[in-house]
DNA sequence: AATGTTGCCAACCGCGCGTGT
DNA sequence: TACACGCGCGGTTGGCAACAT
C-alpha cells in the first residue's frame, strides 16, 4: 500500500502547460499510447511528471472531450445522479459522455450547489434543508414572474417547481404528523397520487409518490414490484426498472404511517448494508447496478419532454389546485 | 482609471486501492 | 506478509478574468 512519491523529482516544471507541452503530450499518445503514465514524460521529452501529464490529457487534451456550457439536460442528470452517488465525480462523469470528473466537480461547485441552496435543498443529501431559513425565499418562488433573460427563467421556472413540490412534502408531513393515518392517506392519495399527470424530477417522485400509499400506479411508466430474497416475506422489496434495482424508496405504509420522500435516499442515510434508517430497499451499489440504474434514468428522462415537464400537472396557480390547498391548510388546522 | 471583490476553472495535492514482487 | 509501484479519485488552491465600487 505504498504511496507515489508523486512530483519529487527535482526540478519538475508545475503550473500551466504550454503549447508546445500540450503538442509534445498529444504527439506523444497519438502515436504511442500514454503506457505508463510514470516514464512517459521522459519518452516524450517533457519535464513534467507522470500525474501532471495524465492530468492534462484526461481533463482537457483528450479528444473526445466535450467544451462548453452544460446544457439542461447535463444539469439536471448531474444533479440526480449525485443525488444516488454523492461525490463520486468520476462515476457521475462515465454517465456524461466527453465530460471529466473534474469539469463536473467544479460546476457542481460554482453553479448547481448554489442552485440547489436558492431551492432551499441541501446539496449534500439532497433533502430539503430543515433550518427553515430557506423559507425566506419562497415568497419570492412563488411571486417569480418572467422579469428576466429567458435562460435564466427557464432555469428559474424548474427550480421554482421543484421548490414548490418540497413545500407540499413539508404540508403533508405535517398534516401525517397531526391528522388521523386514514384521513391524511386519503388527502394525500387525493390531491397527490391522484394525479394522472405526475411524471418525474429524475425518476424518484414519481415512483416515491406513486408506490407510496399502495395505489395503483397512476403514471404511464411501468414498475415491476419484485422481492430480492427469492419471495420472502419479510418485506425486502426492490422496484426493479427493466430489471435493474431502483434505490429510490419504497415506503411500507402497512407498518408505519410515513410520508412520501420526494427525494432519493442519500448515501448518508445507509447503513453498511446499503438499507437506510427507514428500513426502505435501497439499491445494492455495486457499479454495474448504479452503472445500470443511471441508464435507466436517462431512459426515463428522454421520454419526458423535460424532466420537470411531466410535474406540471400539480398545477399551483389554477383554481383547482387553490381549493388543494385550501383543503391542506384546513387538515393542518 | 484605479482598486477591490468575486467567480471560475485548470492544475495540484494527498490519500487509498489494486497489483506485482 | 510486507512493501513498492502505478494509478485514479476527491478535495483544495492559485491565478486569471469579469464585475463592482
């Protein structure tokens, strides 16, 4: 378990590559392969070390690599991906093609962290933040009004969806934590599983509130509901999607009254056995099942029109959904 | 115009893992 | 079994550019 005693040789230039680095490296691996990042820099007459040209090459010589902005579609994967990953930068980047762990990781920490704040969602578990502080900003949510240049509405426009559905999370987990179980299920299945138009942020709403109160699933997406110990019956159920284990969860309403989780599990709520504190199945995290989940997740986002399109049918500003939730406001009162 | 501040991102650093001896 | 090597990963930093004062 050695380390590499990276960069100690003397004299190893740090800091930018120039051109003619850059051409010498390029050179170099168009015509050899990069072998053994540690004696390349000799073969290619650079006086840089092995990390440092391996670094050069994977973030930015590379010719696969895609430049450029991030478009929706990019954001709004990187996001659920990390979701279900947490920082695993470079597994997240295997699921963007021509995009580095690096370029990811910083626009995860420019841009998408401080998006996900101004949402009120932590960024780090992805759940909505418990400080309240957030709440601050929801007048503002909820007042937006397109005053701006029409990339930043159509931002603006999802991330005030998004925000809208973690304040209904919020009203129903207060009306379960007050109300009867039998009247806020009904409310619940009502006004929210009711819905025929609830599509997906990623995939976990939908499947969340659709599975949440054992309905029929109202969506036009298609689960199989399987056991993962050869039928047991001691509740381990995993939704499988194609048949790949989905991490999101599946709530056991015959044993708890809890309310749907309108985000993924974070990896912070799992155990060593990749269940969390709810007793929820989680996905068995090996790559190949992550690997297979997020295609799934791509799937299921190009048959959206956008990933926050199908959430349109919980309609906050029609009349219909004032008498939501003023049906909600009465079951909190 | 000069100065200070902020945002961005390429590059570096240190650690852990897999493999070979 | 212990150690060295090679590599990849995630976190952090430094410098530049854009913006604000």
């Amino acid at each position: 378990m050695g380390r590499s005693p990276c960069c100690e040789e003397t004299g190893v230039k740090k800091g930018p590559w120039t051109p003619e680095e850059d051409k010498k490296l390029i050179e170099y691996i168009n015509n050899n392969g990069h072998g053994s990042w540690r004696r390349l820099p000799k073969l290619a007459g650079l006086n840089r070390c092995g990390k440092s040209c391996r670094l050069r090459w994977t973030n930015y010589l590379r010719p696969d690599i895609k430049r450029g902005r991030f478009d929706e579609d990019e954001e709004k994967l990187i996001i659920h991906l990390h979701s279900i990953l947490g920082n695993k930068w470079s597994t997240i980047a295997a699921r963007l093609p021509g995009r580095t762990d690096n370029e990811i990781k910083n626009y995860w920490n420019t841009h998408l962290r401080k998006k996900l704040l101004q949402m009120g969602i932590d960024p780090v578990t992805h759940q909505k933040r418990s400080d309240l502080g957030f709440l601050a900003g929801i007048p503002n949510i909820f007042a937006f009004s397109g005053n701006l240049d029409m990339n930043a509405l159509k931002l603006q426009v999802d991330a005030a969806k998004l925000a809208r559905v973690q304040l209904l999370q919020s009203l129903i987990q207060l009306i379960a934590s007050t109300s009867s179980p039998s009247s806020s299920d009904l409310l619940i299945n009502h006004h929210v599983y009711g819905s025929s138009s609830l599509g997906s942020f990623g995939v976990s709403p939908t499947q969340d509130l659709n599975l949440g109160v054992g309905n029929t699933n109202n969506n036009n997406q298609e689960f199989l509901m399987e056991s993962n110990n050869g039928g047991g019956d001691n509740g381990n159920q995993v939704m499988m999607i194609n048949g790949c284990p989905c991490p999101y969860n599946i709530h056991d309403h015959s044993s708890q009254h809890s309310t749907p989780s309108l985000v993924p599990a974070s990896p912070e709520t799992l155990d060593n056995n990749n269940i969390n504190i709810n007793n929820n199945i989680i996905i068995d995290q090996t790559q190949d099942q992550a690997n297979c989940f997020a295609d799934e997740c791509i799937g299921i986002s190009k048959n959206s029109n956008t990933s926050f399109g199908d959430w349109d049918g919980l309609n906050f500003d029609d009349s219909n959904t004032d008498l939501c939730w003023k049906d909600i406001l009465e079951q909190i009162s």
